[in-house]
C-alpha cells in the first residue's frame, strides 16, 4: 500500500512539472508574437526611405491572404492608431485631480472678500499664469467653466485678451460645448467692461507687462471680428447648436452695442404680459455702450447670413431664439435693415402655399416656433405695415385663432399693438360676439388683451363690458349684474359660482352663502383694466355689495391684492365711492396686517388716507401692537404706523403725520406735472 502511494505522488509531480512547462512554452511563444508585432507596427510608423517600411509590414502578412487583403490590414493598422492618438488627446485635455483641486480652491477664494485691491490684482496675475496652456480643457470642463467665468467677471483686459487669444483657433468647438458655451457668453457679455477699462494699470511697470500681453494677444475688437469670422463660416452650426446658439445671440447684442434684458427660464409668471406669453421688448436695455463701425458692418453681414437661410430660422426651435434676439437688436440700432429682415419674414410665411385656400401664414401660427418669431414681427412691424398684414391674413380668422391653443398667443400681441382706434374697432367687432366660445376654451389672455385695448384706446368700454356679462351669464335678468365680480375675479360663470341652474335665479339670500374662492390671475388684471374705465360704476357697485369676507379674502390673495391698487390711483373713481368699499375692511386691520400680501393692501390705504382715516386705522391695530410687534408682516405694520409713537406721544405723531400728508401731496403734484 505505501509503494502505491509512492507511485501515485511521483506521477503526480511529474505532470505538474510537464503542465508547468507547457505553460512556460506557451508564455515564450506569445511573448515572441508579441514582440513580432510590435516591430511591425514600428516599422509601419517609421518614415518610409525608397519604400522599405512598407515592404517590412507587407512581408509580416502571411502571403496566402493576398495582396489585397494585406492593404486593408495595413489600413486597419492605421485607423487603431489614429483612435489610440485621439484617445491620447482626449485624456490630455482632461484635467488631472491636483488642476481640478487647484481651481477648486481658486473657485472658493473668489467668492470671499480680498483684503485690499492689491492683494486681488496678485491673486489674478497668479492664478491666469496657472491658466496658460490649459485655457481649452479648463473652459470645457465643468469645474472650470464655472472659475472662468468668475475670472472673467474681474479680469483686466490684458489677461482677458489672453485666455480668448488662447480659445480663437477652437471658437465652435468651445462655444457648442456645454460648459464652454457659458465661457463664451460670459466672455462677450464683458466686452463693456472692459472696453471702458481700457489699458488702465496701477503702475509704470504693470503697464508695460500688460502692453506687451496685449501686443501678442491683439485687441478686444481683433477677437470679436474673428468670432464674427468664425461664426459667418459655421453658420447654421452655430445657430442649431443649443449651446452655440447662446454664444450667438450675445454676438449680436454686442455687435449692435447693447445688452438686452435677461429673461428667467423658468416656467411660471414670471417676465410675463398679461396675455401670458414673455415681453421681448417689455423693460429697458441694461446696458447700451458705443461700439465701432466695424461691429455695425459685421452686424450687417451677420444678417445677410440669416436671412440667406431664412427657412431655417423660422421653422427651428433653436435657430429662431437667435432670430427674435437679432430682431430686438436691429429694432434699436439698424430699424431700416430690421423692417427688411421683418419684411422677409412675412413674406416667406406668406408664399409658401400660394395655391392654397387660405395664407399659408395661418398655418404658421399654428406652430409654436413660427408664431413666436411672428410675435416679434408683430411688434415691430410699423401701424402701415400692420394694418396690411390684418386685411390680408387676419382679417375674418379672429376668433378660429383665437380658439387654437397656439395661435391665441400671436392674437394676443396682435391686440397689444394694435396702432389706431379704427383699426380696434374693426377688431373688437370681430372679436366680441365670441367671447363666451374663448372663455369656454380657457384662453382668458386673449378677454384680458382685449380689455386693455379698451382701455387703452378708450372705445367700446361700455360694449366690452356687456360683452363680459353676457359670457359670464349675469347680463340678464338685470339682478344677476350686481354679482358680476366675484364672477370676474374667479372666472367662473354664473350658474357654476352659485350651483343653480339656467332656468333659476339665486336669492340674496342665497347669493350671500356662497363666499369667494381663489383669485384667478387673469381675473385679477380683468378687474383692474375694467376699474380704470371713464365710467366703473357697474363694477364697484358689485364690489360694494361684496362682503367683507369676500374682499379681505380679495385683499389677502396675492393676485388680488393688486385690484386695491387700482382702485386707489384710479382717476375715474371718486373718494366717496373708495370709501365705499374701503370701510368694510374695518374691523379687520390686524388680519390684513399678519398677512404677506394684505399688509401691503393696507400700506397703500394709509398713503391715500386722509389724518382722521389714519387716526381710525392706528387705534384698532394699537390695541394689539404687541402681537402685531412680534408677528413677521406685522411689525412691518407697526414701524410704518409709527404706532408706538401714537400710544405715547400723540402729538408728535399727529404732527408728523400732516407733515407726511402735505410731502405726498406735493410730491404727487410734481408728478402730474
């Protein structure tokens, strides 16, 4: 048994040894096929002397394969290589983590205070010599952008010459990056600023050090014209890129020498008109500067760029933001070329259905990218132009747009621009007997615009606001019309405020039991337009006979809030009829005074009040000043009141509150003046 054993572990050994130098055989030979391979390759890469690399890689191909056959393999070679250099690229753009953490804390300490000027210009010159030779991988990376950006902001122009000279020859690689792109915008929305610096220094030698930067890197104007250069060469690159698109619309602001007002992207109501949609030319430029004659030019040529492709720019959701922007810019500074490029515009919307029923521009309303770029159009278009472009495709089409839940939008800015009281007329007689069918739609935009060309143009008041009436369903009988405000403001017909039906009428009774929902938003600038009509009466009647839960609940809701203002500065309501309403908030003023939005209703009543209605307000709310005192609105209250003054020192209080009366009167004067 044990000689067995023996025999069974010296076999054992035995094929472990022979399996131990197979391996080893096997390892030999993929080293030297390795090793082959490799001296292929190199003599493939080595520069060829009377064709002799060629002729090595050739014979490293078995010849069964082929002459044909070895080329490709050749080929392949070539193509593994040109990946692997790309590869290489690729990870040398990108920042090693001792950069990253660097520009990390450069990020950190831009956003603290420096100790003094000095102390910053040194911290700038240090971290821009870090930046050079990196500018491209830090401007695309997300870190970095974010630091540029930053830098950017502080930069004197020198340093800021340099990092764009650096960017010039990957303008579109940079600028259709999303990181990238916001270094761009960031850089061009600078020019301003920098160009009003100019080559200021704090000393002799600075001064020469950033002359001689400047020099190599060439000027502000040099890098924006090679922008431009860039931008006329990858057109339609730039503008369909979601990210190049930013950097474009900056170009043209910069080019036409202003900064338009920046708009917030989020959804809401915010940078919105009463119709909903965003104002384009709602508020003032933040800035307008001087720009040579050099960026008009390019501006021109930029436009003969866009209008060459003037098919894209109007169907292209992203293109066409760069047209609305270009439109906005040649309106201020270039109008006879902007009438041109709005002239192209409407004419291509016009004729690309001729053969059709009807314009081919109705069709384009109906899309939201086109409509958009036909809004600015609107708004631009002169009162001749306009008028035109009504009879020819508006015209008859008022209320199927109106109906369209895109093109309701475009009818919305067509009321808020229309230019003549006739040219209302003919609209609004259009427009009103279907107001009832736009309401059941929900586009209340399209009832608010309309409205506030009444208004604005002061025809049809009267006619408009039976026309609302009878939408609403308390025209008739003549008792419904007390009850036309709450209706208004909730934007809810008769029967489904009250819950009865068509053949019932509410009691008083019963009308009183049903309190005042939510304000609507659009019910709210309703209000308002129809409070500054010659002649209200109809509507403060109604909001007299509101109850006074209804109107602080009315008072106390954000969008509502805003209807006591226009009831106070109204200039067609009198003071008897104010205080008509105004009265049934007494009883009240601490409830108005802890809420956010029915504190400031109550700010605006004590401006307007005369000493006794200030007397009256200031006793019911000090009986609770302590309360009011420690509550978030309310000390608000208590301060503006001066209510601790009233309790201790009456006549003081009296005296100062004359003299505040008299300032606001004669303040008030001068304006009107």
């Amino acid at each position: 048994t044990l000689h067995c054993l023996r025999m069974i572990k010296m076999t054992a050994k035995d094929y472990g040894k022979k399996g131990r130098k197979r391996q080893h055989s096997e390892v030999q030979k993929s080293k030297k096929t390795k090793s082959y391979s490799k001296k292929g390759r190199a003599a493939s890469c080595l520069p060829s002397k009377a064709g002799g690399s060629k002729r090595v890689a050739a014979n490293e191909i078995p010849a069964s394969k082929g002459p044909h056959k070895a080329g490709n393999s050749r080929k392949g070679l070539k193509q593994k290589e040109t990946c692997n250099s790309e590869e290489k690229q690729q990870q040398q753009l990108r920042l090693d983590p001792k950069t990253v953490g660097y520009f990390r804390r450069v990020h950190e300490t831009l956003q603290q205070d420096f100790d003094s000027e000095q102390e910053k210009r040194l911290f700038l010159k240090n971290v821009f010599e870090e930046v050079k030779g990196i500018e491209f991988p830090l401007a695309t990376d997300t870190l970095g952008s974010v630091v540029l950006q930053r830098l950017l902001e502080v930069a004197s122009p020198p340093q800021a010459l340099r990092l764009l000279s650096a960017l010039c020859d990957r303008f579109s690689l940079v600028s259709c990056h999303r990181s990238g792109a916001h270094v761009m915008q960031t850089a061009l929305l600078q020019y301003p600023r920098l160009r009003e610096q100019g080559q200021q220094a704090a000393s002799a030698e600075e001064m020469q050090e950033e002359q001689a930067e400047e020099e190599a890197a060439g000027t502000l104007e040099d890098i924006v014209v090679r922008l431009c250069t860039d931008v006329k060469d990858k057109f339609l690159q730039y503008n369909e890129s979601t990210h190049g698109s930013f950097v474009v619309r900056s170009l043209f602001q910069i080019l036409g020498g202003i900064v338009l007002q920046q708009k917030s992207a989020r959804k809401g109501l915010h940078g919105r008109t009463a119709g909903g949609r965003k104002a384009s030319l709602g508020g003032k430029p933040l800035t307008e500067f001087e720009v040579p004659e050099l960026f008009l030019g390019q501006l021109e040529e930029l436009t003969s760029c866009l209008r060459e492709n003037i098919a894209v720019f109007v169907t292209s959701k992203i293109a066409s933001l760069g047209l609305q922007v270009m439109l906005q810019v040649l309106h201020r500074k270039q109008p006879l070329i902007c009438a041109e490029l709005c002239n192209a515009i409407v004419g291509f919307l016009t004729s690309r259905n001729p053969s059709g029923d009807c314009s081919s521009l109705l069709v384009f309303l109906k899309d939201q990218t086109s409509s958009r770029v036909l809004e600015e159009v609107l708004l631009l278009l002169d009162a001749k132009r306009l008028k035109r472009l009504f009879h020819s495709h508006f015209k008859g089409q008022l209320l199927v747009l109106s109906a369209h839940p895109i093109a309701n939008f475009t009818i919305q800015r067509l009321l808020a621009v229309l230019p003549s009281k006739k040219l209302f007329a003919t609209v609004f007689d259009e427009l009103g007997p279907g107001l009832e069918d736009v309401l059941a739609k929900g586009h209340m935009g399209v009832i608010t615009e309309l409205i506030a060309a009444c208004r604005r143009h002061r025809c049809r008041q009267q006619e408009g606001l039976a026309r609302l009436m009878e939408a609403f369903h308390c025209a008739e009988p003549a008792s419904r019309r007390i009850t036309c405000s709450p209706l208004f403001l909730s934007l809810l017909a008769y029967e489904i405020y009250y819950g009865k039906e068509d053949s019932e009428c509410a009691t008083e009774n019963q009308v009183r039991e049903r309190t005042l929902p939510d304000v609507n938003y659009h019910g709210s600038l309703l209000m308002q337009h129809l409070l500054h009509f010659s002649d209200p009466a109809p509507v403060l009647l109604s909001l007299a006979d509101m109850t006074d839960t209804d109107l602080v609940t009315l008072a106390c809701s954000q969008a509502g809030s805003h209807v006591f203002d226009a009831l106070l500065i109204s200039s067609s309501i009198s003071e008897k009829q104010r205080k008509k309403i105004l009265r049934k908030l007494k009883g009240h003023y601490v409830q108005l005074a802890c809420s956010k939005c029915g504190s400031r209703v109550l700010d605006r009543i004590w401006n307007a009040a005369t000493l006794a209605g200030k007397q009256e307000m200031a006793e019911e709310l000090a009986a609770r000043e302590r309360e009011l005192q420690s509550h978030l609105f309310g000390h608000h209250i208590v301060r503006n009141f001066a209510l601790t003054h009233f309790l201790k020192r009456r006549g003081d209080w009296e005296e100062h509150q004359l003299a505040e009366n008299k300032r606001r009167k004669l303040f008030a004067e001068l304006l009107e003046d």
